[in-house]
C-alpha cells in the first residue's frame, strides 16, 4: 500500500447523500472513489478492487427490487471475504448493527451528523488492522 490511494466505493441510493459523503471524503483524504446506487451496479464493478465499500443497508429507493444492503454485503463477502465493508443506515437499532456484525460487517455506522467521523476513523481502524494481518503473516511464515 505504499503511495497508493485507497480505493473506496459508496454505496447509496440517496443521490444527495451520496455526493455529500463523496466530498467530504475528496477534502479530507486522497481517495480514489467510486459512487454507485444500487448493489448490482457496486457487485458489477468489484473487479476494480476496491480496499473498503460503505454500504447503505436498504439500497432500494429507486428500485423496490434492487438488492437490500444486506444482500449485497453476502455477495460482496462471497466474492472477496478481504474486502472491508461497513454498513451505513438511519436504522439506529442495536440488532441492525448486530445483524451485519454477523454477516460480516467491518463495522455499522448510523447516518447522522458524526457519520462522516466515524468513517474516517473506522478507515484508519481498517489499515491499522490489515497491517498488523500482514505483518503477523510475515513472522508467521519465518517460524
């Protein structure tokens, strides 16, 4: 990961939600982001790689059958289980947040006017994590 941006997909239906969060990211930090509406069209794009998704969890205000944040989350995860996806809602219920704990969520954060913090920080959490992984795999290997 050395000079090399971290690549961030956003994950929302809520157009105005959706541009707001990009810019706050584009002004804080040098991402490489890509937005999508709907599940389907981040599932489609996976092969970009991306090192971290935030997810919306309904995901289906502009079309009531597109895929549930959920379902996407099972299918991102079964496509790349490395890829670290944090769930995002106005759902401020504990099971909600547990719900995707066990679905594999990095993390759940609820949409308000600390989301964007909390992100930051869950994104700095994510690398500190994948570094330690890395390094304990490296010493792991020499024994």
């Amino acid at each position: 990961m050395k000079n090399e941006k971290i690549k961030l997909f956003l994950v929302d239906d809520d157009a105005v939600f959706l541009k707001s969060l990009e810019i706050e990211f584009l002004q804080h930090a040098d991402f490489n982001i890509e937005t999508y509406a709907t599940g389907e069209l981040c599932m489609n794009n996976l092969s970009h790689n991306p090192d971290v998704i935030i997810l919306d969890y309904f995901l289906n205000g502009i079309d009531k059958n597109a895929m549930n944040g959920m379902q996407t989350l099972d299918k991102i995860k079964a496509y790349n289980q490395d890829i670290a996806v944090v769930m995002l809602s106005s759902q401020d219920k504990i099971e909600v947040a547990v719900n995707c704990m066990h679905h594999r969520a990095f993390d759940y954060v609820v949409k308000s006017e600390t989301a964007f913090t909390r992100l930051q920080k869950i994104i700095t959490s994510i690398f500190q994590y994948k570094k330690m992984e890395k390094t304990l795999n490296w010493y792991m290997e020499r024994m």
